[in-house]
C-alpha cells in the first residue's frame, strides 16, 4: 500500500465526509475524541489496488469482513480507500491504545453512528458505566438496524486493541440479531474472539489476509515510481522478495532509495537494520512484546526455521510453544511453515539479528553452537552445518558430516559447491579424525596428493587408536583411499580399498547406506576408472555398469555421468564408435542438466564424441568438442581423462596432417604407478606414424614393438603401420594376435580388412583385394567411418573407381553420382579418397604456394635453399596426384588440407 505505517496514516484527517458536532461525552465524562471517527487520509504515494477494492466490494454481500494483516500491511489506508467511494452510512471508529472496556467501547460506537448520520434512536439509549453496558441496549440497537432499509456499513479500524472477550461476545450478539441491517468490517492484526469458523462455514464471512494484502511485482513497481524512483520488474520482483511484499516495508525503502544516487543498487543492497524499517519493525512490533518474548525473538533470529523445541534449547526456557502462537496469531512477522515449524519475515530476521549484536553481544555464535547441537541430535544434516560453520565448530561440523556418512557430498549432487565453500573457511586450528577427512576430501578434489594424502594418514592414526564404533569415518577413508588411487593410475591400491568398505558396509546403519547412495558409486567409479586405465576392460566394465545402473537421483547424478563416460571410451576403445557415441551423448546430456559445475564424465563423453567425429572425418565438429573441454579442471588430475583428451587431439592432428604436433600430443600429461597399456599404445602408434611419414621406416617398426593384439584397435592400426613400411609378416602377426572376440567392432574389422586388402593388392590378388574392400565398405557404413579409407593411401584409389566399390561409397564416403563412362581423352587421376600425410615442412611449402609465393620467395621465408623447396614441392605433387602448382592448391582445399 503506501509508504506510511498505518499509525501517522491515521493522524491524517480527511475533510470528507463532514463529522458533525459532537454534543455527547463517553461514560468517564470525558469529550469523544473526533479524530477517531474520520476516515484517515491517503497520502500522495497511495497505490490503488484493484484486487483488493474488488473483494473488498463483497463486504456488502456479508455480514461480516476480516482484513487481517501485521503492522504496516495496507489494511487501514485500503478500508479507508474503498469505504471513501461508498455511499453514506458508512462509521469508521479507530482504536488506539486507551481504555477499551465495553461501556466505553459501545459509547463509541454509538457516537461513530449518530456521526456517520445513521444516529440510533433515544430508545437505545447511552452506557452510563464505563465497563458495562446493560443488555436491553444492545437488543435495542440491534433490533433498530434490522430495521433499516439501507444497511449500516461500521468498520472497526485496530480491533485487535480490543482485547476484552466480553465486548466481542456482545459484537456478535448484535451482528446476529441485527440482520441485513449492519455490516461489520473489523482491521486487526490479531484474530478476533468471533466464531468465525460458523461464518466461514455459511459463506457469511469476506477476509483478506496478508498474503492476499502483499504487494506483487508489478504493484510494488507501480508503487516506486508513485515515490519517484523507476526500476526494472526483477528489481521490483527482488524487493518483493526480500520484504514478502511488505507495504511499510516497500514504501520505507522507496522513501530513503529516492535520496540515493543509484536506487536500483540500493533497493538491492540496503541494510534493513540502518533503514526506517528497522525503526518502524522495532516500535510497532517488538517493543510491544513482553521482555520474555522480545528475549525469544533475538534468540532465535539465528535461525533460519525454527519449532518450539528449537527455541527452547536456544533460550533455555519451556514456554516457546505458547509465545510462538501467540506472536503468528498476532501477525507479528513471525510466520507458519506447517508441522509446528516457524519463521521470521526476512527483513524482521535481519534488524533483530542486529539488535542481537547490540542488547546481547558475543552469544551469537553460542547461539549457533546449541541450534547445531539440537539439530544434530534431530537429523538436519544441512542446517546442523550451517550453524556449526556459522559458531565457527569446524570440530562439530566435520563430525557431524562424517557421522552421517555424507563425505561423499563434497563431491557430488546439488549441494556439493556449498559445502565445498561453507568447509573452504575451516582453518588448520580444528584437528580431529573428521576435521582430517575433510581436509583429505578437499585436498584430493583438487589433486593435491602431497597435503591430501598427508591428512587422510593422520585420519588414519587417530582412528587406529580410537576405541568407539567409527565405522561412517573408516568408510569415509576408504573413499579417500579410492580416488587417490585413481589419481594415481594405482591398481592395487584400488582394490584394496573397495575391499575395505565391503567390510566396513556392514558395521555401518543400512539407513545411513541407503540415505547416501552416493558414496557407493563414487567408490565404485573410481575402482572402475583406475581397472580401465590398466587395461582390465572387462572387470571395469562389470564395475561401471553397476555405477551406471544406480538408481536415479541428484545425489548419484556425477557418478552416474561418468560412468557412462567411462564405458563410452572403453567402446571407442574396442572399436565400436556407434555404441560409444550413444553412450557418450547420455553423459553429455546429463551433465547439461540445471545446476552447479561438478567434476564429471561429460569431459570424458566429449572427448570420445571427438574421437568418433575423427573416425568421421568430422574434423570442425571434433575441434569444437575438444576445445569444449579445455578448461575442466579434472583434466588434468585424472589419468583416463588426461590419456582421453590426448587420444581424441593426437586423433584430429593427424587426419589433419600435422604428425609432429600429434605426437607432442599424445603422451598423458599425467604421472601413473601402472602404465596403462592402451595409453602406451596410442603414443607409440602416433609416433611410428609421423616417423613413418619422415620416411624414418626401421624407427617407425621400432615404436610398434609395445603394440599387441590386447588391444585390437591399437593393433590394426599397428599392422597397417608395419604393411607401409612393407613389413607384411610383421603386419600379419599383428593381424592373427588380435583375439577374436565379440568385443571387437567394426573400427576394428574395417581396419584389418583394409590391411590385409592392401596386403592382397600388393601380391596382386585383385579379386581378393575387392572383395575384402567390399565388407570394409559394407561395415564403415552403417558407422560413416571414413578415415580409414582417408588413411589408406594411394593403392585404393584404382579399386574405388570400379563400379561396385564407387556405388558402396557413394553418398557417405564419396560424392553421390554415377560413375562416369565417357572418354573423351586420356583419363585424369581420380579424386583420391585418402591422403598420405603431408610432412610439416610439405605444409609449410603448400601454404606458401596457395599465398602465391614463388620459389625463391619460399625459401627465403623458411630459410631453406631453393633445391629444398623444389624437393617438397615434388614430394606434394605426388602425394597429392597432381603435376602442377595450382592443381595442387585446389586438391589440398578439396581435401581440407588447408
């Protein structure tokens, strides 16, 4: 409503309606008080709610009407708003803080009648005693209103001064017998001692509470600009918020917000216990409490929610229940959550948390100690940290997040960045087990093994020599003990560690287990990390399939994501691009659900979908995927991780022709106890690659001998390598190690098939190059692998050409089109399907030449001499099947080369 309090709105007298000379006293002799029957004056700043009029319009349609709301809520300036624009009788009498004893309160109402022109007759009567009013003049003032054609409208402004139960039993009598003849609309902060559940129940009953007098949004906008200041609706919808739509409270800091040289900043960032509100909150609310009551209320401002037994602990007294009802029934900003739950309105919670500071220094954070205590003893695991954090019992806080088996959150689900944030300000003072555990947790998340594993031991000690039940915080080291393995590649240590936790999962409450799901699969992810890293892809994937199987939920959310992530590469990695794409875009899509940033498999899912997009020849697509990841920081802590992102760029450098940068590439940036055999092979194929490509053959063999037939994709590429390097037994060796096993996929038998084509070409066997060309093409494309057939070199080219092998790559491989027979004249060389890779000194000649750049020109720029330059040129030209320079710009752009 306006930016006033209803008490100086009052002090306000309108100049309409007319009040006519008073000749009457009250009952003590004393003259009325004319102020008390003048509609108060709406101020300048007034905003007229059309909702509120509206149902307020139904106060004619019953007999009685209820506007219920604490201080400063509107409820005074709306009733005197809509009673100004209705047709006479209308009584108003406000109720201030005198004597309100009934025959001083009928006198007055009496007097608010003849005032409002609706005067009783002298049948009825005056109360000659201040506190008693006889019967026979209420039954004759009832009986006269009953009469009336047009009915009385009488509202009691501040009803809840009235405090006596017998006045409102005789309200009510003459509400009842007066019939069609009065209506009553009763301004209180309080619920009056009416039966308003009988009214309630016959629809005899209009109320508007103060959720219904809050302000919305787009009013408490409106209302700013009537104070002069203009702001944007989530400014507006901001302050809403933080004052529940307030009226007193909005129009208070529309007030000091219009002296402020930025009010948008202010109405954001204003100090509610440096504002009027404070003032007016502190006047009107508190200091009308009892001492016992007030001391209650500083109390638990601690609190964010509290229940009777809360506050008891806090005041160390028994009577919370009684005062905290008392003061919801008196719309004294304490407010109803349900289940005997309650909460201070925010900007109440915020000026009495500062008046805390003042009238009760240094118990603050005692108070925060005990709320912590209590909560923990019920449960509340979030809040018990909070308030422990807050009381600065980082000793109270770790317990109690160990106890609770929830170390696991520190790294997964929704709140996981809060509690990371809310320990970030323990100091090294706190030292106990748990204090121990959650340094370890924080330390270890951010791949500091030094100080992580430093306080994960000293965890350890003190646990060793503690004789109570500590099964949650042993759990909780074997956690610890999981992913330090991981980060360090470390097999053994691993396994011992799940070993543990099945030992420990059965001295730990199966309620606690089942309340934190995480810490099973985070345990089980990082066993199932570490198994592929070693190359043990069976027992990790029976490991990962179980994480990923979990059932759902915010707190296995991470986990879950990277185990998809995980069983994503160990597809790619047997050669099945299709099913590690599926995979992989499940950990994506996951991980791209609302919420804060966690470590997670989608790294690992993104780094697959580049490598599949290589197999693709989807060069852009894999560049944007890899560049996607270059800021996570788990990256570069975690061995598959790591070895992931250098896979997928060694990948994409080399079908890009760059081998010296694939190489540099490819080797895992990260230190492992084991070496991980797939890891080992990737580097050792990219290097015997860009040796091959320098034409260094025996250094290129050399690299392979770590290659084997455990790892079936890594060894068809090898073959492939040792057949370049006209090494057919070799290739062939290779070839007939690989198991053959389901596991393998069509990355795999696509791969080999080029081989031993290449193999049968060379030993002039046509037929059956075609033939094993036919099923390479028949399995690459239902999975559009195309950097086989890119790789292959110029042996293919011929075989592609022929009818049957063009109409299988047609569309996918190669352009869409009929194989040309027509010859008009000697036949060009086909478009080459694949490239033989382009030395990085042959780049750097092709680039110069699409720049125009002559020979010598060339030279000059690369410091090499001009028989050099005329070498790489020679060695482009046949690389990429053409004879001239511009030729050879053209090809390379076809190709994507530049």
């Amino acid at each position: 409503m306006s930016a006033v309090s209803d008490i100086p709105a009052r002090a306000q007298v309108s100049a309409v309606p007319a009040v006519p000379p008073l000749s009457h006293t009250d009952p003590l002799g004393n003259p009325f008080l004319r102020t008390r029957f003048a509609l108060p004056a709406r101020p300048r700043t007034y905003l007229r709610r059309r909702r509120l009029v509206d149902h307020l319009d139904q106060a004619f349609k019953t007999p009685l009407t209820l506007l219920d709301g604490p201080a400063g809520a509107g409820k005074t300036l709306l009733a005197a708003e809509w009673a100004s624009r209705q047709s006479p009788p209308v009584a108003w009498l406000s109720f201030d803080g005198g004597d309100h004893r009934p025959g001083l309160f009928w006198a007055y109402v009496l007097q608010a009648l003849r005032a409002c022109g609706a005067p009783p007759s002298d049948a009825v009567g005056a109360p000659v005693n201040a506190s008693r009013v006889s019967h026979r003049l209420l039954s004759t003032l009832a009986s006269e209103l009953n009469e009336r054609e047009r009915p009385v409208l009488l509202v009691l402004d501040e009803y809840d001064r009235v405090a006596d139960t017998k006045i409102a039993e005789q309200l009510e009598f003459v509400l009842h017998h007066a019939g069609r003849g009065l209506r009553l609309v009763l301004i209180t902060r309080t619920e009056p001692l009416l039966p308003l559940h009988r009214y309630r129940a016959v629809g005899e009953l209009t109320e508007i509470r103060s959720a219904e007098l809050a302000f919305t949004p787009e009013e408490a906008a409106a209302l700013l600009e009537l104070h002069g200041v203009s702001v944007a609706i989530q400014a507006a919808r901001n302050l809403v918020d933080r004052t529940r739509g307030w009226a007193a409270g909005l129009s208070l800091s529309a007030l000091a917000a219009r002296e402020s040289s930025d009010p948008e900043l202010y109405l954001k960032e204003f100090e509610a216990d440096r504002s009027t509100v404070a003032d007016f909150l502190l006047a009107e609310v508190l200091k009308r409490q009892t001492r016992e009551t007030q001391d209650l209320l500083l109390r638990v401002s601690v609190l964010d929610r509290f229940c009777p037994d809360l506050a008891n602990a806090l005041t160390h007294r028994i009577d919370a229940e009684p005062l905290l009802a008392g003061l919801h029934r008196e719309n004294a900003f304490v407010e109803r959550l349900g289940h005997s739950w309650y909460q201070l309105h925010p900007l109440f919670r915020e000026i009495l948390r500062a008046h805390l500071r003042v009238r009760l220094p240094g118990l603050e954070p005692e108070l925060h100690r005990r709320a912590a205590r209590w909560l923990r003893r019920h449960g509340d695991l979030p809040e018990t940290l909070a308030h422990s954090a807050a009381a600065d019992d980082w000793d109270l806080a770790a317990g109690a997040l160990v106890d609770d088996l929830a170390i696991g959150r520190l790294f997964t689900g929704p709140d996981s960045h809060d509690l990371a944030q809310l320990f970030s300000h323990m100091g090294p003072e706190a030292r106990s087990p748990a204090t121990d555990l959650v340094r370890a947790a924080h330390d270890l998340s951010h791949h500091d093994l030094d100080h992580g594993l430093a306080s994960l031991r000293h965890a350890e000690e003190q646990l060793a020599d503690d004789d109570r039940d500590l099964a949650a915080a042993r759990l909780s080291c074997a956690l610890l003990e999981a992913l330090a393995a991981r980060l360090t590649g470390c097999p053994p240590e691993v396994e011992k560690a799940a070993e543990t936790a099945a030992g420990l999962r059965h001295e730990v409450p199966a309620h606690l287990l089942d309340k934190h799901p995480e810490l099973t699969a985070l345990l089980l992810t990082h066993v199932g990390s570490t198994l592929l890293w070693a190359g043990r892809f069976e027992d990790a994937r029976a490991v990962l399939n179980t994480v990923a199987g979990t059932p759902g939920g915010p707190s296995t959310e991470a986990p879950r994501e990277e185990a998809m992530g995980h069983l994503a590469l160990l597809d790619y990695l047997n050669g099945w691009p299709g099913r590690a794409e599926r995979k992989a875009l499940a950990a994506v899509s996951e991980a791209e659900r609302p919420g804060p940033p966690q470590p997670s498999g989608s790294v690992i899912g993104r780094l697959v979908l580049a490598a599949v997009a290589v197999d693709r020849n989807e060069l852009d697509r894999a560049q944007a995927l890899i560049d996607q990841t270059a800021d996570d920081p788990f990256e570069a802590r975690d061995p598959v991780t790591a070895a992931g992102r250098s896979l997928a760029a060694a990948r994409l450098l080399m079908a890009r022709g760059k081998m010296r940068a694939a190489v540099e590439a490819v080797a895992p940036a990260v230190p492992a106890a084991v070496t991980s055999p797939w890891a080992a092979s990737q580097e050792a194929l990219v290097t015997s690659a860009a040796l091959l490509a320098e034409g260094l053959v025996d250094r290129a063999t050399e690299a392979l001998r770590a290659v084997s037939g455990e790892q079936p994709v890594c060894a068809v590429e090898a073959a492939s390598i040792q057949l370049a390097a006209r090494r057919t037994a070799a290739a062939f060796d290779l070839l007939d190690s690989i198991h053959a096993e389901e596991r393998t996929g069509p990355a795999v038998t696509v791969r080999a098939a080029l081989v031993r084509a290449r193999a049968a070409d060379a030993a002039g066997d046509t037929a059956t190059a075609r033939k094993l060309l036919t099923q390479a093409l028949l399995d690459a494309r239902r999975e559009r692998l195309r950097r086989p057939f890119l790789d292959a070199g110029a042996w293919i080219r011929p075989h592609m050409a022929t009818a049957p092998l063009h109409d299988l790559a047609a569309g996918w491989l190669t352009p869409a089109g009929p194989l040309t027979r027509e010859r008009p004249g000697p036949p060009s060389p086909p478009a080459p399907l694949v490239v033989v890779e382009l030395s990085a000194r042959e780049h750097d000649v092709l680039e110069r030449v699409a720049r125009m750049m002559s020979t010598e020109e060339i030279a000059a720029d690369l410091c090499l001499s001009v028989n050099t330059v005329k070498t790489h040129l020679k060695s482009v030209y046949r690389k990429l099947a053409v004879n001239r320079r511009g030729e050879a710009v053209r090809r390379a752009r076809d190709l994507r080369m530049l």
